[in-house]
C-alpha cells in the first residue's frame, strides 16, 4: 500500500452501528420474500463511520492502490473490460473504520444465521470505484451449487449522488430472468442485500467517480495458506 496512505480514525463521540432485533427481522424477510432488498441505513452506520469509509477509498483512490477487478476467482480470474470496469482494494479490518464496520458486518451475518440457518461462516469484502464510464454487466455473484457466496450486500458511499450520475444498481427478477425489479440509486448511507446465487443484478454506467463496499457471507471455510 502507499506510503501516504492515512487511516481514517472515527469520531470519539460516534456511537456503535445500531443492529436491533426488529431490523435483522426485516432483512430476512426481504431475502425470503423477493430474494434481495434496499434499504437506507445511513442512521444505523452513523455519519461518522460512512465519512471515514469515504476518505479511505478515496484515498486508495488518489495514490493507485485500488487494482483492475476481474470476473471468477483464482485460476479462473479473467480481467475483461467489455464485462467489468470497476477497481477494487481488499478490507482487512485493520482500521479503525474497517474495524468498525466488520462488526456490523458479523453481526448481520450471526443476524441472518439465526433466523434463515443459512449457515454463514465468514464474509469478505472489498472497497469499489467506478470512475467516469464504468460499470460491470449483468451478472450473479456465485454460480448455482458453489455453496460459497450465499448473501451480497452493497453499501455505497456516494455524496449528494443523483438518478443524472448514473451508476445505479439494476437488479432483475430471480423468477424473470428479463424483468427488471428495482433501480438502487447508490447514495451515500444506501444498502442492497440479495442472494447470491438467485438475483441477476449490473451496475449501470457511472457518469461520475462512484464508491461503494461490497461484502460477501459465505458458507465455506477460509482457505488455508500454502
């Protein structure tokens, strides 16, 4: 990572992301009912961790620390612009705003486990930038019988973003491959969760630099290094 590269620290005063029982109720229904959903949980995360989450991709951003991102995994990884054009960084949960944001993460993930028995062991995720023009085409986040990723979640970070800048998260029909059912416009605080392996969904051409988090709930274990 660069050498400028500077943390972002939270407010003192911030409080802790809000996880109540009632919410985690109303993601399981989305999920069960529709297979995804989109909801605004800017009042949960708190102005401060959505501030600094910010300021730490634009900052991998500003010195090239985020790399070309590319469709499958491993071996399999194939860099195809025609496809996908965003630019990514890994979290680790080594700052204290990825840190922050890792226990909402879990707390989701123990959230969903509870009431779906989706048997969700781990998750992943990654900082995305799209710049000017990019987008990445319909697609789903795992292929049927995996048995890896099994819900996404998206979490823009986008300020004073408008329907006009593009970049919107186009999310089809599980039951109709060709219907369109919901237009995510990714403003600042937004969230988008679906399964996995069932809701078609693309990211529309961006007309301004765009950021966004996208996390992974799997059910596999963390693969051992070698």
């Amino acid at each position: 990572m660069n050498d400028q590269f500077v943390a972002p620290v939270l407010p003192q005063s911030d409080p802790p992301p809000v996880v109540s029982d009632q919410w985690l109720d109303e993601l399981a229904d989305g999920l069960t009912e529709n297979g995804w959903m989109s909801q605004d949980v800017a009042c949960r995360l708190g102005a401060g961790l959505l501030s600094g989450l910010r300021n730490e991709v634009q900052i991998l951003d500003r010195t090239e620390a985020l790399r070309g991102a590319g469709v499958g995994r491993g071996a399999d990884l194939l860099r195809d612009r025609s496809v996908r054009r965003d630019k990514i960084a890994w979290l680790q949960g080594m700052t204290p705003v990825q840190a922050e944001l890792f226990e909402f993460f879990d707390a989701v993930r123990l959230g969903l486990n509870q009431r779906l028995f989706l048997g969700l062991r781990r998750f992943e995720a990654h900082y995305a930038t799209y710049h000017q023009g990019d987008f990445y085409r319909r697609h789903v986040d795992s292929f049927k019988g995996r048995a890896s990723r099994v819900v996404s979640l998206v979490l823009y970070l986008n300020e004073d973003w408008e329907e006009a800048d593009g970049g919107a998260l186009q999310v089809y029909n599980r039951e109709s491959e060709n219907e369109i059912c919901g237009i995510v416009v990714p403003e600042q605080g937004r969230m988008a969760l679906f399964m996995s392996e069932e809701v078609p969904h693309e990211v529309l051409p961006a007309n301004r630099t765009r950021y966004s988090i996208a996390c992974w709930f799997r059910c596999d274990e963390v693969p051992l290094a070698l």
